[in-house]
C-alpha cells in the first residue's frame, strides 16, 4: 500500500508541477518514446538475465507492491515457536524432537504457528538446521557455521535479481537519452515542415530524455531499493534461526537461546525483554 501511494505523490508532483507552469500531460504522450524506452529497457532486462533470473525479478517486483517484508509479529512467532522446540528437547531429549522435524506440518508446535508453516523455505531451513543435532552427525560449535553457509547463498541468490535491476536503473538515462537522439534525427529530416512541425517534434525528443530519468530515478532505482529492504529483513529471520538454533546446541537454556536471537535484531523488528518473557512464561508456565 505504501509503495503504490508513494509512486502516486511521485506522478502526481511530476505532472501536477508541470500542469502548473502551463504545461499540458498530453503533451508528453509520445507513443514513440515510450516504445523506444520500454522496448530496449525489456531488451536489456532479457539480455542480461539467465532465465530463473529473469522470472525471479518479474516475481520480486509484484510481491514487493503485497509484500514488505518480514514483520514484527512474525519474529514473535518465530521466537515463541523456537522456544517451544527448545523446551522439548531440553526435556525429553534432542530425539523427542524428531517426530517435529520429520513431519512439521502435522507437528502440534509447527501448527499453532501459521506465520512460519505457510513458507516452506522457512520450514527447510530449520527442520535441516536441527536435523543434524538430533542424528548426532554434527559438533555444536560447526553448526553456526553451516548455518551462515546456507544463509550467505541466499543472499547470492537474492542480490542476482537486484543487480539485473540495478542495471536497468543505470542504464534508462542513457536509454532516454537514445530515444531524443532518434527523435533529433526524426526533426532534422523534417525541419522543411515548417516551426509548429518541428515544435512538436522536439517536444517529442525532450520527452524521450524525461521517461529515461524519471524511471530511473522515480520508478526502477527506488523499487529496487524497496526489495533489498525486503530481502535483508528476510535475512535477520533466518539468522534468528542460526543463532538460536546453534546457541541451543551448543547448550544454551532455551530461554538464554532466544534471548541472544532477540538481541540480534534490529529495533523496528525485536520485542522488548519484558514483553518477550511474559509471552514465553505462558508457554511455560513452570518458569
């Protein structure tokens, strides 16, 4: 909602300001320049992306207009659902865990924390980080490591899409700019029309100019942006993970595990400590 609201203050200044020193937005309606723009900006996007690439930055850009990324709520969840796990571990045993870990959607914790069984990389990557501890196949102080492995290819894979797209912010100016040339040309070919026809043409050219930098700067680079927030606010729920999951590992009471996930967090996202510990008292009211 935000995103749609700021694209229109951004259209409305541009045109608004413009209407305002006597300009007409029919005016910058040349189809021409719009088809040279979007056409070679298209071009480059396809050029430069493998496909997974390409449909991957196609699916960021919609879900950024739905999605803005990891919630506050969902950290909560996510805090109380680990801190469950790590309370039947400590009590009956890291086994006792694995009827969770086999099957997470038919788990009686997993269940009651729907903000975290609806993504099933987020399922994946917790089931496969304590997996190891139960079977015994890893020392606790590797597992930290695997851990920031696995988190550190996600962020590889995240930064793909937006360096396809930081291209393309970088590259309208210029494009914009090939879109005036070409109209330049148009105006020279036709400069025995007379001024009004030449007028219009020049206008058309100028316009090409304007497309490439208010996309560039009003549309790509800021959208671009926008999804890096997305993605580094999806990077501090996975280390919220690594970092309680290895804490508990390595020995940690469930509680202390949660707690030094809770501190990693930055503010807009962390629960305060005395609202996290009524909240994990409920859930284990012995403490």
């Amino acid at each position: 909602m935000l995103l749609a609201i700021g694209y229109i203050i951004v259209l409305a200044s541009t045109l608004g300001g413009f209407m305002i020193a006597g300009g007409h937005p029919a005016v910058l309606m040349h189809v021409s320049e719009f088809v040279v723009i979007g056409g070679i900006s298209i071009g480059l996007l396809v050029v430069a992306s493998p496909k997974d690439v390409l449909m991957r930055v196609f699916y960021d850009v919609i879900d950024c207009f739905k999605n803005s990324g990891v919630t506050k709520e969902e950290i909560i969840d996510l805090l109380q659902l680990l801190y469950e796990l790590f309370l039947v571990g400590r009590r009956n045993g890291l086994i006792a865990l694995d009827e969770h870990v086999t099957e997470p959607k038919n788990s009686t914790i997993f269940k009651k924390y729907p903000s975290f069984l609806s993504d099933q990389r987020r399922i994946d990557f917790l089931c496969n980080g304590l997996r190891p501890i139960i079977d015994g196949k890893i020392k606790p102080d590797q597992l930290q490591a695997v851990l920031n492995d696995e988190i550190e290819s996600m962020e590889d894979e995240a930064h793909r899409p937006l360096s396809v797209l930081a291209l393309i912010g970088d590259s309208l100016p210029g494009v914009g700019i090939i879109a005036a040339v070409l109209g330049i040309i148009n105006t020279m070919s036709s400069i025995s029309d007379g001024p009004e026809a030449v007028g219009h043409k020049v206008a058309a050219a100028l316009t090409g100019t304007f497309l490439g930098i208010l996309g560039a700067y009003g549309f790509v680079n800021p959208i671009t942006k926008r999804i890096d927030f997305k993605y580094n606010s999806t990077f501090l729920y996975y280390n919220t993970i690594a970092k309680s999951v290895s804490g508990f590992a390595k020995g940690m009471a469930p509680v202390m595990a949660i707690e030094i996930a809770r501190r990693s967090l930055n503010e807009s996202l962390q629960p305060g400590a005395d609202e996290l510990e009524k909240m994990l008292k409920k859930l284990n009211p012995a403490n």
